[in-house]
C-alpha cells in the first residue's frame, strides 16, 4: 500500500488549492482525478478551429499586479502564475425594471464611476449608493479581521465591524431597504443574482457583498488562455512543491481505522494516509463511500436538509462564429438577459421549467482579448440555469433535440433582446445540459453550485459551523459544497482554508 501523508480527492479548483496547500507545507501531498484533465470545470476542449472554456465567465478578486485582489493573492502566496486579461464593464443587462419600465443598463467597473453611472441611471441614488460601498468596505475589513484568527472582545467588534454583525443574518432586500437604495437602483444591483443561484430575498447580504465589492472595487478578469491555463499552472506548481498527481484515477471507497479515515481506495490501487480532502460532493461520500456506522447522526439530518436545495443546474450553449465581435455589432463582453429584474419572479421562472425560463448570459471572450479565437473569427457562449425535473424523463432518443431546442430558444432570446443576430454565422455549436454536468463532473442532478446557500444554509450559517460540520476524522469534504459555497474563487477560498484546518489538527497529532 502507497503511504502519502494527504490524499486529495478531485482535482477540480478546491482540490488543487488544497493539494498545494498541503505541499506548500512540506506534507506529501497526493492528488488524484477521475479525468486525464486537471480543473473539473476550469478546463477547456476543442471542436474545430476553437477553444471553449466549459464554464468560467470572469473571477471577481484579480484586480492588476500593483493592487492586486484576494484571489491574486492567493494564487501568488503558492506561487501559481497565470495571465490575466482584465474585463473592462461590470456587466450589461437588458430587461424590465419592477416597475415595468425598459431597462437596458450598462455598469462599469470601479466604485465611483459604478456611483456615477447609477446616479445618471437612477436620479437621486447617490447618496444611498455611497453609504451602500461604504458598508461592503467595513465588511471586507471585517470578513478579513475575523478569518486572520486575531482576538478580539465583542465589545470591540462593536465598535469596528458592528454593522457587519448587524446585516449578518439579513438577506439582501432587508439590507437594500435599510439603506434607501431607490427600487430602480436596486433592481440593477440584483443583476448579479444568478452567479449565487439565490434570488434577493432568500440571498444572505454578507455572501452578496462579498462576492459583488470583488467585482465592482477590484473589477473582473479572465485567464488569458481558459481556465485551463489556471488549472495547468497549478499542477505544475504542485509537482515543483514535491506533490503527485494521479490522473485516470477514480476513488471508490474510503478505509477507515476505527473511526479514522486512513486510506482510499480508488481504480489504481490502495492508498494509506492520514488525512484525506475529497472534492465530492458529500451526498456522494456518506452515500457511497463510507461505511454507514461511521456517518454521524448530525451528517445524515444536514444532507436530508440539503439535498432538497441542490444548487443552479447550469445549461450552457458553446458558439465558435465566423466573423468577428465588430462585424457582429458585438460591443459588450457580457450581457444579462432575465425576463424580468425581479430576482424573485425570475428565479420562479427559471425553475419552473423551461416553457417560463428565457433567462440567459451571453459572453463575448474576443470584446476582452481580440485575438481570444482564430483571426476572423469571435467566441460566444450563453448561458442559463434549469430545474432538474426538465431533464428527469428525457428518453435518449430525444435527448439531442432537447438541448438543441433550448439553444434556439437562448439564441433567438439574445437576438429579440440585444438585436444581436449569431444564428447564420454559427461554425461550431457544443451544448452542455446538466446531465453533462453531471456525468463529468460527478455531480448530482449538474448541480455545479453545490447546494443553495439559502436561509438557514447561508454563508454566515455554514462559516459559524465550520467547527461542527467536519466530524468524520481523517477526512473532510472541500468544494462547492462548503462554507463558502459556489464559483471558482469560493471554490479556491475553500480548498485553502479547510486545507489549513487539516493542517492544524495534523500538527497536534489527531483530527477533530
């Protein structure tokens, strides 16, 4: 039996992090992956002349190498280099306001001309706007204060950080209305709803700013060459750090001691360790691949809970086009398309089924880098999320006209909308449902987003249970599906911080 000190499970963009993490720290460090491709989703893959990237829109936490964003940071701290493209709008999106006016709104980058533009949008929005980022400032700080595990009396979290305890157990429209932001403004800021997968009312306010002041204060990016640029890096950086990378390597099952995980098994042979980081979902590991008497009572009751809230189930149409953004009329990298602005009508819609969903994202990666694809030539994708029932009772023969169908749908929407018309100019087409989500991925139901972070499973409530929700010794689950919840810098947030956990436990000689 091979003896590492870390196993880490899925070399999706929590299990690399992590897998550095542990590297960095001098552990021997194993990383295994089910694929013959690291990133999960950060990757890429080719149909003709082009390159799709299968899942990134843009990272919020870049920012530029003299004032670099958290994600930079981190990506630095473990010396894992990559070329960053910077996106130069916030987003635009084309809709209804609540009121039933036309909206069509485009939000630049940087906190004074995002206020500057909102005001010219929305008269009389300034000062509500100010206090707004004044307060995802004092949040930053204090998300940073907290997680730097220096000690503080409550009296003095008062008095820094009191309104990030105050908003701490609101959702987003009880904060919007405490600070009398005008409806039109706030119709506008809910634009970025669907990158959470939470409509406002049911979104925690802390999980919203954190993610949103990211993108406005230090603008997005994009890697230069696909997220799987992010991926390869990391893998290199992870062999300089002494690590292994195990690829066409699926785990079956976890060996426990007792009651310590202490190995893994997997399709090329046993492993022995002391600490395993599954990047699974854990619905997954309690189902599959750990013996029921090991799984605590509180694990059972939290996934019964949870597995009703299985998160966005992405479906997203992939376009190489032959002819450029310009001779397109394609000004815009990325354009919002809801029904509606009303996050919580568009959210019912969306999950209604697809005869009520016209939701979408459309992304343009040549508005960012013109040479993203060949020369003449543009790079397209549009994006929107389904209710698993759409898919429950697709026969197979029946499965290609239905992805087919929604496409036209999402590309007919795009052209009513934006008058952006890419039908007759389409060279390439891939279409991903969430069954492919789901068989490459290994997720349930395509849920890529994890589980919801909704109400009582917001980001406060899974960050204050930190503590609680890693009973198991030798072994806890990293991903989507954690504190921090989806996207690709959550992701990485995770894979360090519970990386860091392990690490802390291992140095005092046991787990938990």
């Amino acid at each position: 039996m091979v003896k590492y000190d870390v196993v880490v499970v899925g070399a999706g963009n929590a299990g690399l992090i992590a897998a550095l993490e542990t590297a960095k720290a001098g552990k021997k460090t194993l990383l295994i992956e089910q694929h013959n491709l690291p990133g999960g989703c950060a990757t890429s893959f080719s149909r003709g002349r082009f390159e799709f990237d299968p899942s990134l829109h843009e990272l919020c936490g870049v920012g530029t190498a003299e004032n670099p964003g958290n994600v930079r940071l981190l990506l630095d701290s473990l010396g894992v280099n990559v070329e960053w493209c910077t996106v130069p709008d916030c987003f635009r999106v084309i809709t209804k306001y609540s009121d039933g006016g036309a909206m069509d709104v485009t939000m630049p980058s940087g906190v004074q001309p995002f206020i500057d533009k909102m005001e010219e949008y929305v008269p009389g929005s300034r000062s509500s706007m100010e206090d707004f980022f004044e307060l995802l400032t004092e949040i930053d700080e204090g998300i940073a204060f907290l997680s730097s595990g220096e000690e503080a009396s409550n009296k003095e979290l008062f008095t820094r950080f009191g309104n990030v305890l105050r908003v701490g157990s609101h959702n987003c429209k009880d904060v919007f209305n405490a600070l009398g932001i005008p409806q039109r403004a706030q119709d506008i800021l809910s634009t970025y709803w669907s990158y959470l997968g939470v409509d406002m009312t049911h979104l925690g306010f802390l999980h919203y700013a954190c993610m949103v002041h990211g993108y406005i204060k230090d603008g997005a990016a994009m890697p230069a060459h696909t997220s799987h640029a992010i991926s390869v890096a990391a893998t290199e950086r992870l062999r300089e750090l002494g690590g292994d990378i195990w690829f066409n390597c699926r785990a079956t099952e976890f060996v426990f001691n007792g009651d310590k995980c202490c190995g893994v098994k997997t399709t090329m042979g046993d492993i022995e360790c002391d600490m395993v980081l599954a990047n699974i979902n854990p619905d997954i590991i309690y189902g599959k691949m750990v013996p029921k008497e090991i799984i605590p009572e509180r694990e059972k009751k939290l996934s019964a809970a949870r597995n009703k809230n299985y998160g966005a189930r992405m479906f997203t149409v992939h376009m190489g086009l032959n002819k450029t953004a310009e001779q397109l009329g394609i000004k815009d990298y990325s354009i919002f398309l809801p029904g509606t602005s009303v996050s919580e009508q568009e959210y019912k819609n969306v999950l209604a089924g697809e005869k009520t969903n016209e939701y979408g994202i459309f992304l343009c990666y040549n508005v960012v880098k013109p040479d993203y694809s060949p020369e003449g030539t543009c790079e397209c994708s549009i994006t929107t999320f389904m209710a698993a029932e759409d898919w429950n009772d697709v026969a197979p023969a029946e499965y290609a006209a239905k992805k087919t169908a929604m496409a036209k749908k999402l590309i007919a929407v795009l052209k009513r909308k934006a008058g952006i018309d890419i039908a007759p100019y389409i060279e390439e087409i891939a279409i991903s449902s969430p069954l492919t989500f789901a068989r490459y991925l290994n997720a349930p139901e395509g849920s890529v987003y994890g589980y919801e972070t909704t109400d009582w499973d917001g980001l406060m409530a899974r960050m204050m249970s930190v503590g609680k929700d890693y009973p198991i010794k030798g072994l806890k689950p990293i991903g989507t599906s954690g504190p921090r919840g989806d996207g690709y810098s959550s992701a990485y947030y995770c894979g360090q911080m519970i990386a860091q956990m392990a690490l802390k436990e291992m140095e005092q000689g046991g787990n938990n």
